[in-house]
C-alpha cells in the first residue's frame, strides 16, 4: 500500500522559457501523478530508514543525490520498482517504471500554476509562506491554502528539486529547483521563477516532492530528453558577461 499522498493530474499543456536562449515554448503533458504536498521531515525518516520523526515540516538539506536515494527507498518500501539507476554520480531515468520520482520541470511548472497563468496562484499571503510572513524556520506542510488542483506549498515555505538540469552550458550538472521558501522575498516566490545547485549541494530550504508516472518514450519524457539535455550543454562563441567557462 502506498504511504505517500499523491494526486492524479490530467494531460495538459504549460509554457516553459529560458532567459539566457530567449525561448519560449510549449510542452505538452501526459497525465502524472504528484505529491500533495512536499516530502515531510517524517516521510523522509520513514522512508530512508534513519529513526522516527513526527515533524510535518518539509525535509531539508537534501542533496538532489538525497532526493534520487529517497524516491528509489519509497518505491521499493511500497512494492514499486525503483526508477532511477545509479552508478556512482551517474543517474538514469528509466522512463518506462512507474515508482517515485522527482518531477520534471514541466511537470513541475504545471503542477503549481493548476491552469493560471500569473506569477501566483492566488493571493500570496494566503498560499505561501515567505519573508512576509516573518517566520523564522520552515512551516508545518498544508497549513495555508492550496491550488485549483488540491496542491499545497508549491510556492513558498520550501524550495523542491526537480529532475532537470538548470543550463548545463554555463552551470554544468546544477539541478533545477522551484517554487521559493519561507525566507524569500515575493519577487523570487513565483511559478516561473527557476534557480537550481549542484547535485550534491545541501541547502536549509530545499527540499522536495515526489511525482510518479511511467512513459515508453526511451530517454526522453514530460518535457525533458537526454538528446536536448546534450544540445543546451553546447555553447559558441564569445562568453557573455559575467560568465566564467566551465571546468574541464
């Protein structure tokens, strides 16, 4: 049986941008499954095997690796196959097994947004811990109110990695994480907004939320591809400012 709390999304269709290639463009989603809220502090003990907690505060200073080892743990807790193959620093997505996962960026951006098209999903003070709110520490999951799709802290309180490399051309193998924290100013708690870290890079407010879903699609799914993953990674030409190149 499972003990995470998903919700079944339907097939749809989201907007993705990349600022520095100055692209817009549309991905279109086959139905998912997402967590209703972010991994909890409990969820994560539990799952990982490492003692008893009954925190319902987001697990933090997880590692994107941390987020990959959880999804695998959970799946093979609740009789699913694990997703991901893991070879030392290696990770491959095995598109076609349908255990936990972190979601893709698209899914990710669709998740939050729940059909609107704004920087919010509703008023932020009623759907989003931030500096706002002067809290000092990461929040208790589900306690302000959610989207149209029944979904809980995907902006605000705390950050979540996603599948995704963030621009592996100026950052290499940095991850993508969404959705702004409890210590975040309103313009960098946004649907659109996109920040990201190396994968074994730990952060106070980074955390996570676990998507499931299976597609016979080889190395390439729900708005993400192995094959663009290699062409973004390419860059000619002179650097723009403030670049540095990357580390042979």
């Amino acid at each position: 049986m499972a003990t995470l709390d998903l919700r079944i999304l339907p097939a749809g269709e989201v907007e993705l941008h990349d600022e520095r290639r100055r692209r817009r463009w549309s991905v279109e989603l086959e139905p998912f499954e997402i967590g209703v809220v972010p991994i909890t502090k409990a969820e994560y003990a539990q799952g990982m095997g490492t003692g008893e907690s009954i925190a319902r505060s987001p697990a933090v200073d997880l590692s994107w690796f941390d987020a990959v080892m959880f999804c695998n743990a959970a799946s093979v807790r609740d009789g699913l196959a694990p997703v991901y193959l893991v070879n030392k620093e290696i990770v491959t997505w095995q598109t076609e097994i349908s255990g936990y996962r972190l979601p893709t960026e698209a899914e990710w951006e669709y998740a939050c947004r729940a059909g609107t098209t704004g920087p919010h999903y509703g008023p932020l003070a009623h759907i989003a811990w931030t500096a706002e709110d002067e809290v000092e520490e990461l929040q208790a999951v589900g306690s302000k109110e959610p989207n149209l799709f029944g979904l809980y802290d995907t902006l605000g309180n705390v950050w979540e990695w996603c599948w995704d490399l963030l621009d592996p051309a100026r950052y290499g193998d940095y991850r993508v994480f969404r959705g702004g924290g409890f210590a975040d100013k309103r313009w960098s708690v946004r649907a659109s907004t996109r920040r990201g870290g190396g994968p074994g890079m730990k952060h106070p407010d980074v955390g996570m939320r676990v998507a499931k879903g299976a597609f016979h699609t080889g190395q390439a799914a729900q708005g993400w591809s192995a094959e663009a993953d290699i062409e973004r990674g390419v860059f000619s030409g002179p650097l723009p400012s403030g670049w540095t190149p990357l580390a042979e």
